[in-house]
C-alpha cells in the first residue's frame, strides 16, 4: 500500500527528545556539578572563616582573659581582698578552655599550630607569674608580690602574649579575608553559574518544548504510522489481492498476495500500467479485457468479474489461477483519484466446482446411461428403495413383460388395504407364490442374494410369461438394507423352443422310426417284383407257348416298371431332399400334364379295372412350372387313388381327374372312392415314410414318399397340396392348386414322347457295361428294333470295339473296371475317327451333378439306369444317322 516510509525505519521525533533531554540532563549535571564543586569551595571557605574567626576570638578570649586574670591578681594583691582571686580563678579556668579550644582549631594546621603552642606556653607562662605573685601576696603581703608583679619578666610575658595574640589575630584575620575573598569569588562564580544554568534550563525549556511540541506532532504521525503500518501487514498477509491504480490507470501499490503467488519483486510492477504486468501478460486477450475494464472503471463502473491469471507454479513454471476480480473507481469530489483492483483466488473454488460440475456431469451422464441402458435392456429390471419392497418401479422392458403401464408400482408388497392390480400372479413349478417368498423380497429380508430363479408369470387371460431371474439385496452407507434390485429375462421362447425341440426330438425319433420301416419297405418292395421277374425268366426259358410268353412278358413288364418307379421315387427323394432338383420351367397347359401323367398310371388302374374320369375344361388352363415334374405330380396321385382304392372286377372303382380354374388358379384333384384317410393323418400323409396302414399289400403300397414328392414338387412351383377324406372307406381327395398363367401365354412345345418301336433309320449302337447281362440285354433290344450293335465290358475294350465298328453311338456305362465312362468318353471326343460317335451315359447316379459332369466329358445325352427302351429308342431315332 502508500509507504511513505520504509517499514523499518525508526521515527525520528523520540530520537529529537531522546537526544534533547540527554543534553539538557548532561547541561544540568554540569552546572550542577559546577555548583557543588562550588558549594565545596564555599563550604571550604566558610569553615576556614569560621576557624579564623573562632580562633581570632579565642586568641582575643585567651588575651582578655589573661588580663581578667591579671586584673583579679593585682586586685587581690592591693587588697588581699579574696573576692579577687574568683575572677582570677575563673579566667584561669577559661583560659585553659580557650587555649584547648584553640589547640583543636589549629591542630594539624602549619602556621597557625607553633603560634598557638607559643602562645600556650606564654599563656602557662604568665599563668606561673600570676600564680607566684599571688602566692607572695597571701604569704608575704603585698609588697613583695607588688615588687615580684612589677618586673619586667612580667611585662615582658605580658608583651609576648600580645604578640603571639597578634600574630594568631593577623592568621586569623589573613584567613578569614581568604575565605571571605573564596567565597565572594564563588558567589559570583555560583552566580555566573546559575544564570548559565537558568538560562540553560530555559533553552532546555524552550528546546524541550519545541521538541515536545515537534514529538507530539511526531507521535502522532508515528501513530499514524504504526496504524497505517499495522494495516499494511493485515493487507499484505491478507490472501487477497488488493492494488491501487492511480488515474492514468499505473499501478502505485499492490500488497504482498499477488507478488507472492507471481514470484515478483514489488518494483517489477510498481509503476507498470495495470494491464501490462505480469499476471495477465501471458495473453492479449486478458490484457484487453482489463483495459477494458479500467476504461470502464474509469467512466464510474464497478466492474466485478472473474479472471484468469498468470502466476507461478510451486515447480516455478507458468500456471494459471482464477480469481474473482473487481475494480473499483474512488472519486473525491467527482474527481477520480485512485482505481481500487481487488481479487481473491477462487481456483480451488473453481477447481471444486469444476470437478463438482465433472461429477455431476459423470453422474448425469451415468444416469442417463442408465437410463438409456435400462430403456434398450431386453431385460426387466426392477428396483426397490425400500427395505419391504413396497414400491418396486421397473424400466421399459419390465412394463411390456408385465402388461403394466411405465411408472406403476408392479409390487405384490404395496402396503394398504386394496391390493395393486397386477394382471398376474406368480409361479415357481406349478405353485402361485406368496409374496414373502419373491426374489426381490426375499433378497432385502434376508440380505442375500438370489440367483437365476425360474419363475412363472400367470396372466388373467391365460398367457404365461416364463422368466429367469436374480435379485440383490441395495445397501446403505451402514451397510443396512435399503432395497432390492432384480433383472428377470424372458425366456419364454427359450421354453416354447425347448418344447419344440422336444417334439422335434419325438418326431425325429418317429422319422427314425419310419425310415427303419421304410428300409424295411423299401426291401421288402423292391424284393416283390422280383420274384415274379425271376419266375417269368424261368416260365420263359420253359414255354414254347407263344400266348404264355406274351403273358409272361407282359407280367414281367409290370413289375420292372413298378421297381422303376420306386427307384425313381428314391432318386427324387435323394435329389430333392438335397435341393438339387432344379426345375426347367415353361408355359404349358395343364392338361398336357395329366395327359402324360394319365399314361404312366394307366397300366396300374387298367389292371385294377378301375374306371378313370376326366373332366377337363374347355379351355386350356396354362401354367408355368416343369411340364414333366407336374406330370410326376399328377401320375403319382393317380397311382395312389389306383392303389388305395380296391381292385374291383365289376369296375366300381373310381378315380376322377379334375383339372379347373379357380380365380387365378388352377386346380388339379384327384378324388376317388377308395380306402380313405383317418381325419387325424390327413396332414401326415405328406410326411416322408407316412403310410397310414402298413399292413396293406406291399405290392399295392409303396416306400411312403410318393406324396412327399408330391408336396415338394408343387411347393417349388408356387402351390399347395391339401387331401380330404370323410374318413376310412370314404374315398380320398387330393387337390393341387397352382398359379395360374394368363391365357395369351403360348404353349410351349411338347407332348408325350410316344414310344418308338419302329425304326426310321438303323443306327450302329455301341453298348459298353461291365454288367455283361445289362450290355447283352440291351443290345438285344436294340438289334431287335433293327439297330446294328456291339458290346464292350470295359474302358479300353470300348475304345478298341469303336475304333474297328465306328458306331454313331456310344452306349457308356460309367462305373467301368479300367478306364470310367468319362476317360472312355473323352478318349472317344479326342479321336478324330470316333469323335463323331455320340456318346450317352448310361449311368446308376442321376443328380444334377452327375447331369453336368457328363456334359462336361462330351457325352450327348445322360440316362439313368434302367434305362427306359422307349425314351433310348425316341433318342436314336430323333437322331438317326
Ligand atoms: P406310398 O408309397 O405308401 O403310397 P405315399 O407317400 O404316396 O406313399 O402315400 C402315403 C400314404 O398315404 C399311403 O401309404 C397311404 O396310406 C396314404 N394314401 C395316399 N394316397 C391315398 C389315397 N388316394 N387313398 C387312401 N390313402 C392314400
């Protein structure tokens, strides 16, 4: 602050009066030792005047006495009268005291000493004369003591007497003159002295009481000073930062605070403008603003802000510092005469409130993530704030699980009469639970957790919710119970899954079931046409009969074509089950189909005489789908109502094949009045392996796939297949609803490949298998239809027999010994003699991937074992040579 002097300066006012009284105090000793030393000098005097004196009046005593003496003496001596010798007497006596009187006066003094033992001894002298006269007086009268008075020895001791006496007079009176002459000198000297003295005194007066006045002024500038002083250290230990600005805006004062927390000298600032210093020269922008500020402040404002200042760190180095700043104008009669900057640190308080900020931030941040947490929780969460779980709110996901709207308390604990209405009611394994025995409950009454509870949830319309869940118990700071919290998943679907996969196990097992049955199907059906096949070779071999042979022929017939139709169907299983089945789609009438589908089960409704009705519309009703794998569709409902429905020779069987429009559908049904279905298996018959009745004829049954097929088929073409039945012995209707095609759709070219018996042109036909019967027998059939053929039974006997018979086609079967049907094949393509021999696979494997993989070895054609004699025969003769 303002400091007119240095805080350690001594005021110089008490050392004035110090100094003053020290000089008046060493004047006045001085005169005073002057005064005793004159006072000594007097007093020396004044007892030398009074020995002179006493001792000039006892010399004078001691003469007058001797002459009272002498005087009694000589009247005596005239008068011998006694009464004269009592004076006498007495101024003996008095002498003697005067002569000892006299004795001490002058003892150890030089001059006047021998003069008074002189006298003494005349004075014992003339004592002796007097008393001798007297004597002479009383014994020998008067006239011989007035002779012996009247000597000259007697005037001659009188006269020494006087003598001594005049001496010891003039001493005394020489003294006396002395002493008198000291002591005027010394009254003139005391004199002299105490005018000095007075007049010391008084210009000890006079400066004491300048000085005094000047201390009292000094004293109270000291106090004034001691105050101002007292204030400077209250401000400079003060935390805050105080200052003054004088107008112009330079800084004058600024107390220890900020020099301290700056590190700076006080002179590094004193007499800076304001804004220049240090603590906000780190950034112009600061140092703008309390320019600002200062011109503000100068127009009357008090401005009031916080700040933030450069100061120093307790590493040294720059920090910074926030402080609540405020600068006030102080004017004095409108004039202003100083700024007043003030401040106090606040970065603690800001550092406090920042974290504080930071912590609220985090906890709202948290919150919210929480809360965001608890809305996209696929769980129900529920909390409890109360140690009884009275109110238990749960988030979103909790209020859909319950049925309940959001912020309702879904508590089975809800204090009051009146129960909450909860639209369900717990369960745990079949029994409703009392709410004591809840998880959440039971975590906060028995402070322990619970984990991973089933629990069942049992709706008033009947739904039930099945959740897992855990609950824990919430603690206070004293570790007491508050609440509960609890997540309970749903795992509903995880049980209704579980429950399916149950089922699907038990369907699993009864499709293992049925496929041991249909292995067991399947041998026992591909065993039956054997046996007739065997029979008919040996009835064969045996009969010259021509009529028996054709019979025999036609029976053989039969049953190879129901074994191929069964091999078929397994094929199709394999392949469709594998999803290899691609169909080759085109617009065709519908009524192609069942046409195509009519000649495949012709010979089994012919020889069960059953009677077989039509009824198709008069339009064509055209689709889009695979026209062979719809007539597969359509042959095999047929085939069914041809078996389930018994053989009767009067014709009573009927199968009907509709075929009708239906909106933009058509509808194929095959209905007859066979067997029937039980309504219970009306949806099962199109299970792979279903047979409602296994005890049917195996001949007339089959491996229980044909609808299988059927309902895959019409499936890969947009359809369904549904079958009715009033129930057993009732007849059974199969109905196949497919898209339907707009009529302008053309017909795409097809129709049935009629079998071909008769031959066009010959062809050479190479036919090679390994199964020697198979490439016998087939070289038979086609040197019976009037073809040339060859046989080979392996790879390279093939490529021998082509290159000497030059066939225009390669019969291949593919699994050969040596070399395969593929290597055979693409040895054939690389020979320019052969290569114009069109090769045909003749193969057992008949996927797609078979299909290609035949392609892509340069066969022409691929046909599945056995091969049907028409379709090869309607192959050479499409292509003759
Ligand atoms: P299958 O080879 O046994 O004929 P399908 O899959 O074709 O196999 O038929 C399954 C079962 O459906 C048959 O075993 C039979 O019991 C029943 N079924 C099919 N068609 C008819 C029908 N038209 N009348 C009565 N039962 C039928």
């Amino acid at each position: 602050m303002i400091r007119t002097a240095p805080t350690s300066q001594v005021p110089r006012a008490p050392r004035d009066v110090v100094l003053a009284v020290c000089v008046a105090t060493a004047l006045l000793l001085a005169s005073g030792w002057l005064n005793w030393q004159a006072g000594h000098e007097v007093d020396a005097a004044l007892q030398t005047l009074r020995t002179a004196q006493a001792m000039e009046a006892a010399v004078q005593r001691v003469l007058t006495l001797t002459t009272d003496a002498e005087t009694g003496q000589r009247g005596f001596v005239i008068t011998g009268d006694r009464r004269y010798l009592q004076p006498h007497d007495a101024a003996l006596a008095r002498i003697d005291a005067a002569l000892q009187e006299l004795q001490q006066l002058s003892a150890d003094d030089a001059q006047a000493g021998p003069r008074v033992a002189a006298l003494a001894a005349v004075a014992l002298v003339k004592r002796d004369e007097l008393r001798q006269t007297l004597a002479l007086r009383r014994e020998q009268g008067f006239k011989a003591a007035r002779i012996a008075g009247a000597t000259d020895l007697d005037l001659q001791t009188m006269a020494e007497m006087r003598g001594q006496v005049a001496a010891l007079a003039a001493l005394a009176a020489a003294r006396t003159s002395a002493a008198l002459a000291t002591v005027q000198g010394q009254q003139r000297r005391a004199a002299a002295a105490g005018w000095a003295t007075t007049a010391l005194a008084l210009a000890a007066t006079l400066g004491l009481g300048v000085l005094a006045t000047r201390n009292r002024r000094s004293a109270a500038q000291l106090a004034a000073q001691r105050e101002r002083q007292r204030l400077y250290s209250v401000v400079d230990s003060m935390q805050a930062f105080v200052g003054v600005l004088a107008p112009d805006g330079t800084l004058i004062e600024v107390n220890d605070a900020p020099l301290r927390a700056a590190g700076l000298q006080r002179h590094e600032v004193i007499g800076r403008k304001f804004w220049d210093c240090w603590w906000w020269a780190y950034d112009p922008a600061v140092q703008q603003r309390q320019r600002q500020s200062f011109e503000r402040a100068c127009a009357g404002e008090t401005l009031h802000f916080d700040e933030t200042i450069r100061v120093r760190g307790e590493d040294g180095q720059d920090a910074r510092a926030v402080i609540d700043y405020s600068l006030r104008p102080v004017f004095v009669d409108g004039v202003l005469t100083m700024l007043v900057p003030s401040a106090i640190n606040i970065t603690e308080r800001v550092q406090a409130e920042r974290a504080l900020r930071e912590i609220e931030k985090g906890t709202r941040e948290r919150a919210e993530e929480m809360q965001a947490l608890m809305a996209a929780l696929p769980v129900a969460v529920f909390i409890a704030r109360d140690p009884l779980c009275e109110e238990i709110l749960g988030n979103p996901h909790s209020y859909q699980l319950l049925g309940m709207q959001e912020q309702t308390n879904v508590s089975a604990s809800a204090p009051g009469d009146q129960p909450l209405r909860r639209p369900f009611q717990e369960f745990r394994d079949g029994r409703r639970l009392d709410r004591a025995e809840l998880p959440m409950q039971r975590a906060a009454r028995e402070a322990v957790d619970v984990n991973l509870e089933e629990l069942s949830f049992v709706f008033a319309d009947g739904e039930v919710k099945h959740v897992l869940g855990s609950a824990r118990p919430l603690r206070d700071a004293d570790g007491g119970v508050r609440g509960a919290i609890a997540a309970f998943v749903e795992i509903t679907d995880f049980r209704r899954a579980q429950e399916q996969l149950r089922q699907r196990d038990l369907q699993l097992r009864e499709a293992d079931r049925r496929k041991d049955e249909f292995l067991a199907t399947l041998s026992h059906e591909l065993r039956n046409p054997l046996a007739p096949l065997r029979t008919g070779l040996q009835l064969l071999q045996q009969t010259t009969d021509p009529a028996t042979a054709t019979q025999v022929r036609k029976m053989m017939t039969r049953q190879l074509l129901h074994m191929v139709r069964l091999i078929d169907d397994l094929l199709d299983v394999s392949r469709i089950t594998s999803g290899k089945v691609v169909l080759r789609l085109e617009p065709f009438s519908l009524r192609a189909a069942a046409e195509l589908a009519i000649e495949s089960a012709r010979p089994l409704m012919e020889a069960s005489r059953h009677t077989l009705v039509c009824e198709f519309p008069a339009e064509d009703l055209w689709v889009q789908g695979d026209l062979n794998r719809l007539a597969q569709v359509v042959g095999n409902l047929l085939t069914n109502a041809a078996k389930y429905t018994p053989p009767d020779p009067h014709g009573q069987g009927r199968i009907v094949l509709k075929l009708q429009a239906h909106g933009d559908q058509a509808l194929i049904s095959v209905s007859d009045n066979g067997l029937g279905i039980p309504p219970l298996l009306l949806d099962e018959v199109f299970g792979m392996f279903t047979q409602v009745d296994r005890t049917l004829d195996r001949a007339q049954g089959g491996l229980g796939i044909g609808l299988a097929l059927v309902k895959t088929l019409v499936q890969m073409h947009g359809g369904t297949v549904i079958a009715a039945s009033e129930g057993v012995g009732q007849g059974s209707v199969f109905t196949v609803t497919l898209p339907r095609l707009g009529t302008g759709a053309e017909r795409a070219p097809h129709g049935p490949t009629p079998a071909v018996f008769g031959v066009a042109g010959a062809c050479r036909v190479l036919v090679v298998d390994d199964n020697r019967d198979a490439a016998d027998s087939l070289a038979a059939l086609l040197a019976a239809a009037g073809h040339t053929t060859r046989m080979a039974y392996s790879g390279h006997g093939a490529l021998a027999e082509a290159r000497v018979f030059d066939p225009d086609w390669v019969l291949l079967d593919i699994g050969l010994p040596d070399l395969d049907g593929h290597e055979v094949a693409q040895a054939l393509a690389a020979d320019p003699r052969l290569c114009r021999g069109r090769r045909v696979a003749v193969s057992g494997w008949g996927s797609e991937a078979d299909r290609e993989r035949s392609q892509g070895a340069g066969f022409a054609h691929h046909l599945t074992k056995p091969v049907d004699p028409a379709v090869l025969l309607s192959l050479l003769a499409a292509a003759p040579r």
